[in-house]
C-alpha cells in the first residue's frame, strides 16, 4: 500500500501575498497527490488558513520571528527593522529545535519564506523547498546591513533543494543559488479569471485596497471625507484595518461599499473598473492578470515596493500614487489618472500574456524531483 506523503508548509509571518501563494500550492497539492497529510506552521494568519482548510490539514502556531516595523504613515521603519533582523538571526535555531521532533518523520517541506525551515531540512535530511518573490538576504543586503549578517541569511537560503521564483522578480535574489537551485514559474493567483459581473450603474467602481500588513490605514482614514464628495464614482474599500468610526462612516454614505477581509478585497478586483492599492507583489500579480488599470501606491525605503514598481514603469502596467496624493489632493490624482491615463495602461495590458499556473508548475516539479 502506498504510503501517505507527509508535507510540513512554512509560511512567513510578514504580509498577506506568503500565505496567498501558500493557499494556493495547498489546494493544488490536494488536487494533484491523492494520500497526503499537510502540516501549516505559521502564526500571524494561521486563523484564515484553518478557516479555508479546517480539518483537511494540521496547524501548528508558530511565529517565524521575521518582522518587518512600519511608521504611521506607513513608511517602513529600516531602523528597527534592522534591529528585530539582528534578533531573528540571533535566535533563529530556537524554532528550529522546537520542530526537529515534530518534523523528523516529514517527507516534504515548502516554505514562502522562511530560511530556518531550509536549515531543518537539511538537519533532518528531509528535501526543502522555496517560494519567494525575494529573498531575505537580499532584502537585508538592501537595507545596507552588514556582510556578516547578510551572509548568515544564504547560508540558510542556499540549503534549500529549489527556489521557486515567479515573475519580477529582483536578480539579487536570484544570483546567490546554483542553477540547479532556481526555478522561474509564473504567476501564482487566489483564483482564476472570469468574466466580471454587469455593472448595472453608469458610475466606474474603484477599489480601495489597503494591504495585508495594514500599512494604508491612516491615510485611507484622512480621505474618507475627500471620497464622500465624489458621488460620479462607486468606491469599494476595504475595511479589515479601519477604526470603527471609519466603518461607520463609509456605511452611511451612498457613494462607498465596505469590503469586509482580505480573501473578499482581492475577489473584488474582478468586479471593479480601477484599483488603488500598495504595490506589493500579490497585489500586483492580481491586477496584472485581471487586466485592471491600478493606481500603485508606493512605500518609501522598501526595498521590495520600490522593485516592483520599478517593473511597473518600465513596462507601463500601472500609475504611481504617492503619498502627497492622499487626503485634499486624492481627487485631483483620481481623476488625472482616469481621464488621462488609464487608456494607454489599458492597452498595455491587452497586449501582455501573462500565465498565472505557477501553483501548477511548482507542484509538478516537486512531484517529478520526488518521483511521487
């Protein structure tokens, strides 16, 4: 009788996209290998994940250690971001040995990303692997921290059997593995494509994202009132990081819709005209394959932000919103994208193909290599 696969899924306490790309390799593994028990070891969205999956996989509420700190504004804190790396880095080996038991009998571990689960594999002789937009060790590097430091995240990073790298991804964090090691894939997305829902009103939608890691929340707050004044439009806005008296707001006025968790914003993304929204790499995936002209808001002194919109200008995919253009200025923004910009991004995403099985392709790999 064949054996049941046992598959241990790290997935990085920072932000929403680990956990989207994560769910979805979950789902496919479901589909693709018939006797498997996976095990979830995460802190920070371990609720959603139970509340998706349930009884069909194990959890285990652990906190990873990374951390990234952000100002009110929502403008990354590098100094103590810096700071809590030095401690992660320092005391990673503890959640390495309170797993080692745990883990020993494990066929398969994925991570989306978490270094010290590398480093369990190797210890325990079990194969890992990777999913990352960005590496940490290139993420620290580009933080100016030292070469020591640095140094001790690709020990970690590069004990891992492959990394799985969709799409924009930047070539720092490519060029510390072997070849053997890197994978490019395509486009991972909470769900595939369809036909939006008729708008049955003249008025153009737009959704208001903030991100997982909540980093928008003061400044959609500081515009609410601007967005009440702008009844020519219907505003979708999420409302998971807004005081109360935000929520209660939006509710009473016509022109706005609350959304109501992050798995609900992103299925929006269908049904809407425009996106404003962080520029982090979820998001952007999402946009991107659902061809919808974005408004990407930008975060200062983040490494990865300031990557992707990088790709965002060069291929003309989307605006920029910066964060001059929150509060007073919010419908002067607005309406110059609209009115004058969207047309070309619209034709620019018609032109690009972008695939989005990259759950797909990680999975068969892993199948192949496994021989499973």
């Amino acid at each position: 009788m064949k054996k049941k696969i046992k598959i241990a899924i790290f997935i990085s306490d920072v932000g929403f996209g680990h956990m989207a790309r994560e769910r979805a390799i979950i789902k496919t593994i479901f589909k693709k290998i018939k006797k498997v028990e996976i095990t979830i070891i995460n802190s920070s969205v371990i609720g959603i994940l139970k509340q998706e999956f349930k009884e069909k996989c194990l959890y285990i509420n652990l906190n990873n250690n990374i951390k990234l700190f952000k100002t009110k504004l929502g403008i990354l804190d590098t100094k103590a971001t810096k700071k809590n790396f030095y401690r992660w880095l320092k005391n990673k080996n503890i959640n390495i040995l309170k797993l080692e038991k745990k883990l020993k009998d494990y066929d398969i571990i994925i991570s989306d990303f978490v270094p010290e689960a590398f480093e369990l594999g190797k210890k325990l002789n079990i194969p890992a692997y990777g999913i990352c937009h960005y590496t940490w060790s290139w993420f620290m590097k580009s933080l100016g921290m030292k070469k020591e430091q640095v140094l001790m995240a690709k020990i970690m990073e590069k004990k891992a059997r492959k990394i799985f790298f969709p799409p924009f991804v930047p070539r720092g964090s490519v060029v510390n593995f072997k070849k053997n090691q890197i994978n490019k894939v395509n486009f991972i997305i909470n769900q595939n494509p369809s036909k939006n829902s008729k708008n049955k009103s003249f008025k153009k939608k737009i959704l208001l994202m903030d991100s997982g890691t909540k980093l928008l929340s003061y400044q959609i707050s500081k515009t609410l009132k601007e967005i009440s004044k702008m009844d020519e439009f219907i505003f979708y806005i999420g409302t998971s990081s807004l005081k109360k008296k935000d929520i209660k707001f939006i509710i009473k006025q016509k022109n706005m819709i609350p959304i109501h968790g992050n798995k609900q914003m992103y299925k929006e993304i269908n049904n809407v005209d425009y996106v404003i929204a962080r520029a982090g790499f979820n998001t952007l995936s999402e946009c991107i394959i659902y061809k919808k002209p974005t408004l990407f808001v930008d975060e200062m002194d983040n490494p990865e932000i300031n990557e992707n919109i990088r790709y965002i200008k060069n291929l003309k995919l989307g605006s920029l919103f910066n964060y001059k253009d929150w509060g007073k200025n919010f419908r002067f923004r607005l309406n110059s994208f609209i009115y004058k910009e969207s047309e070309i991004i619209n034709k620019k995403l018609k032109k690009f193909t972008f695939d989005y099985n990259g759950d797909n392709q990680i999975v068969n790999s892993i199948k192949k290599d496994l021989n499973l």
